[in-house]
C-alpha cells in the first residue's frame, strides 16, 4: 500500500478513495464563556473560585511544584474543596479535581455536583488550567451518573475564567459504560 500526503492528511494509495467515499466527515464544537475577571462573575462563583485558590495553597506538590485547588458545589449547597497530591510514583498522584470529586462521592454518594471551580495560582500565561483528560473522564462519569451537567469554572486568580456547562464539553466522543462488554449471567 502507498502512502501519500493530501489535502486531508496521510492518504493510502488504491484503497483511501474508496473508504473516503464511505465516510462521513463530523465536526465538534467547544462552547464556552470567558470572563475577564473574577469580579464579572456572581458572588457565589467569586466564593468558590477562591476556596479552590485556597486548596491549592495546601497541595502537596512537592515534585512538580505545581499545585491546583478545586472545589464542588454540590446540589444541596455544600463546598467540598481537593487539591492535588503527588507521590514519588507519579501514577500514585491524584489531581485536584478527583480528589474533591471523590471526597464529595465518599460521604454523598447520591450527590449532584452543580459546579467544580478549578485554580492553579502560580500558572504562566493568561489562560487557565482546564482538567487533564482522566478528570475530564470522572467528571463527565460523574454527570452521567447524577443524571444532569457540571458547571465548570477555571480560573486565574485576578485573571479571565473560563465556563463551561458541561465537563462533556471538553470531553467529546468520551468512552462510557455502554462500551463495556456485558457479563454473562452463570
């Protein structure tokens, strides 16, 4: 099979126009709000915003030395704040996200997070730090199982925010459980 490069990436030679045909080209959205500052949004926003800031504050990040606050409001109005905490083996780490997600989970197992604020105060730039792809995958897991969106809100301590109104939409085409193979009754 040849390889050449077209006007739509690396193509297969003979066979390429053929599957091409077949295929249907999709296109994904990301739909968001960026606010200039913290100061534009309400106060309750404003309040978890800076409980994230503070969480991070007390991350243990002693090997990246980049520490990220998150805090949940849950339905029934509780604040449960995480922040990241890494270990010597890095994949025994768990970021900020997951840890107040978890928290949250462990002692309201029914719980509805209507909104997560993330912050990472020391972060270059003037873009805020949005979830890795394993808390975009909780996240959207954990909308699925409340049945309804999580509000997002990232932010930059006297910076912009970013909001979304779902974790799905920085996760599209995410995997669920749909995908998993079903277990044979014995």
């Amino acid at each position: 099979m040849d390889w050449t490069r077209g006007s739509h990436g690396w193509q297969a030679g003979c066979t390429f126009g053929t599957l091409y045909t077949m295929a249907q080209t999709r296109k994904i959205a990301l739909h968001y709000m960026q606010h200039a500052s913290w100061a534009a949004l309400p106060e309750d926003d404003r309040e978890l915003l800076e409980l994230a800031a503070k969480a991070a504050r007390s991350a243990y990040a002693p090997y990246s030395k980049f520490k990220v606050g998150a805090a949940l409001r849950m339905e029934s109005g509780e604040l449960v704040p995480g922040n990241n905490q890494e270990n010597a083996s890095f994949p025994a780490g768990i970021c900020a996200e997951r840890t107040a997600l978890h928290a949250a989970m462990a002692v309201l197992p029914k719980g509805v997070v209507e909104s997560i604020a993330i912050v990472v105060p020391q972060v270059k730039g003037t873009r805020p730090v949005t979830p890795c792809g394993i808390c975009r995958q909780a996240l959207v897991e954990q909308e699925r199982r409340q049945q309804g969106p999580i509000r997002l809100l990232m932010g930059i301590v006297k910076g912009p925010v970013i909001e979304t109104f779902s974790a799905e939409t920085l996760l599209p085409l995410s995997f669920d459980s749909s995908q998993l193979a079903k277990k044979k009754a014995r």
